[in-house]
C-alpha cells in the first residue's frame, strides 16, 4: 500500500497551469519543508503536485509560509536512458 502522511509549511505560493485541451486541468506544484525528527537537522523540502479540484483548492486556499497536513501517495519518476551502441 502506498500512502504517505506529511506536515510542513510551504516554502512558495503555489505555482498553478492548467493543461490544454478540450477539457482543461489545473495541476498545481508546491514544496513542503518538513522539519527532520530533531530541530538540529534541518528540514527536508518535498515537491508535490495536485490535479484537478484539489489543484484549485491549493490555487485559492494555500499561501507561503502556511502549515499544512498532506495525504497522498509517493510516484517516483523514471527516466529512460539510452545505452551507446
């Protein structure tokens, strides 16, 4: 099961675009600093993405500096690289 639980503050305002298309999506980018289990170690800044009504609900709602709570799940990328020959 892949499920994740996070709270930070947002280090930016959300940065939102919408895709083009006959029916647009809003896809809407942040980062999270989530503080390490001591002060002392600093923070760990997460990106994360929200699709659709969840993306316009960051768009109005979210500002810098907030504290949130994020449940979602973990999609790493995979990049294809080419051998020579």
């Amino acid at each position: 099961m892949n499920n994740c639980n996070f709270i930070g503050r947002l280090t930016r305002d959300p940065e939102v675009r919408y895709t083009q298309g006959e029916k647009p999506l809003c896809v809407t980018r942040f980062t999270l600093a989530v503080d390490k289990a001591t002060k002392n170690q600093g923070a760990d800044f997460l990106a994360f993405k929200a699709l659709g009504a969840r993306g316009e609900f960051a768009e109005k709602y979210l500002k810098k500096g907030m504290k949130i709570a994020i449940c979602g799940r973990i999609q790493t990328g995979r990049v294809k690289k080419e051998l020579p020959s």
